[in-house]
C-alpha cells in the first residue's frame, strides 16, 4: 500500500473509533451515555492500536503531524515527504470525523448542548488558560514522542519509522496513549495530534449539525502549536542524550 494512502486510511479509522467512543459517552441517547473518562481513553487507546497496525508496515504509521515532524528532524522521514503526510492525516481525521457524525446523526439531533456536540469533534480545555493548555499538550506529546523513540530504537534508517512492527509494535504504543489520556488528558482533553484535532473540528464547522454552534476556532491553535513544540523538543533531547 502507499505510504500516504495508508496514513489517510489509518487517521481515519483512528479518528472513526476515538470520536466514536466520545459521541458514545456524551450524546442523549446512546447505550454508552455518561460511560465517562476510563471508556473514553480506553477506546482511544484500542483506536491508535488499530490504526498503528493497519499503517505500521507501509507508513510507519505517524497518524499525527507531530510524530511525522519528528521523524523528518531525526532524518527518518524525507523532508519532501512531510507535507503528504500531514495532508493524509487531517483528510483521514475529516474522514473519520464525518463517518462519527452518520453513525450517531439521530443521537446528534437529540442532542442540545452545543458543548457536548463539539467535544465530540474537538479538544477543549477543562480550565481554559491558553498559556498552561498549550504547555499541558507540550508535555502530553512530550512524552509521547520521546516514548515512541524508545520502542524504535535509537538507530532507525528507514522511513517506515517509528513504528515497523505490524501489530506487535502496535501494543506499547496503545499503552502510552491509554496512560497519557488516564494522568494527563484531564486537563485539555490530550489532542496530543493536530490532525486529530483540526479535522474533526473543520467538520464540525461545515457539516449540518442540529444545535451546534461556534467551533472555537479562539483554541484550536493550542492542540496545533503544542503538540508540534512538544515534538520538536522531545526530537532534540532524544538526539542529544543518545547522540
């Protein structure tokens, strides 16, 4: 498979489960209504599992501007390359947000609160402070990127990196998601992605949503800029600690 095809097709099913999970918990109507935190990162958790292994020997399976941004830094990823994979990430995070938005369309209807609709497509801050929530996402994907870097290795030459592994590779990836959304996800919601974030919020601006109102466009460069800063330096240390 193309390695962009596999990025568009992976984000997408990423996307499909984690906003899925979250429009279980939070629309009226739903089976998995008020299901709270622990079902929503779980689900979150087996989502990047899924798509990890769907992409993982074709791509690498980034699934996240801020992994593939990293991976061209360490020089595991051409530069050329970037930009199509950024681009695959957010049309398979619209994907998938559209595809949440079909399968819950009548628990959608049923639904008043705006602020519940958008939670279901966007990040948001439990406590909106735009300094500490762009440090709270730094940090998240912080650990995530510098994390990933131990399961690879410190040498890896190819630029199916970070993840080469099929399913296997897959699992420890999942965990530390599922870790960082359990003891650092309370506080901004751990976009921890960009893609994951813009996407689904690009769609709720557009789509015909009952109720919905303003997709807090005044935020949504924190789930951006944090997540690629925290990246960049996770990238740095990681080089020059292991160098």
């Amino acid at each position: 498979m193309n390695p962009i095809l596999a990025e568009f097709i992976a984000t997408a099913v990423l996307i499909l489960f984690g906003g899925g999970v979250v429009a279980n918990v939070l629309l009226n109507g739903t089976k998995g209504n008020g299901g709270g935190w622990i079902v929503i990162t779980t689900a979150w958790a087996l989502g990047v599992f899924v798509g990890v292994t769907i992409a993982g020997p074709y791509s690498g399976a980034h699934l996240n501007p801020a992994v593939s941004v990293a991976m061209a830094i360490k020089g595991n990823l051409p530069w050329n390359d970037l930009p199509y994979f950024i681009l695959a990430q957010i049309a398979g995070a619209c994907l998938g947000a559209f595809l949440v938005w079909t399968q819950y369309k009548s628990h959608y209807d049923k639904t008043e609160d705006s602020g519940l609709i958008l939670a279901t497509f966007g990040t948001g801050p439990a406590i909106r402070n735009y300094g500490l929530n762009f440090w709270n996402e730094c940090l998240a994907t912080f650990i995530l990127i510098f994390s990933i870097f131990f399961i690879t290795g410190a040498e890896i030459s190819d630029t199916r990196a970070p993840i080469g592994l099929g399913s296997i590779g897959a699992i420890p990836v999942a965990f530390i998601v599922w870790v960082i959304g359990l003891a650092l996800g309370g506080t901004t919601g751990y976009a921890i992605n960009p893609a994951r974030d813009f996407g689904p919020r690009l769609m709720h601006s557009i789509l015909p949503i009952k109720n919905k109102g303003g997709s807090d466009w005044a935020y949504a460069w924190v789930p951006i800029a944090g997540p690629i800063i925290g990246a960049i330096l996770a990238t740095i240390c990681y080089q020059v600690i292991f160098a």
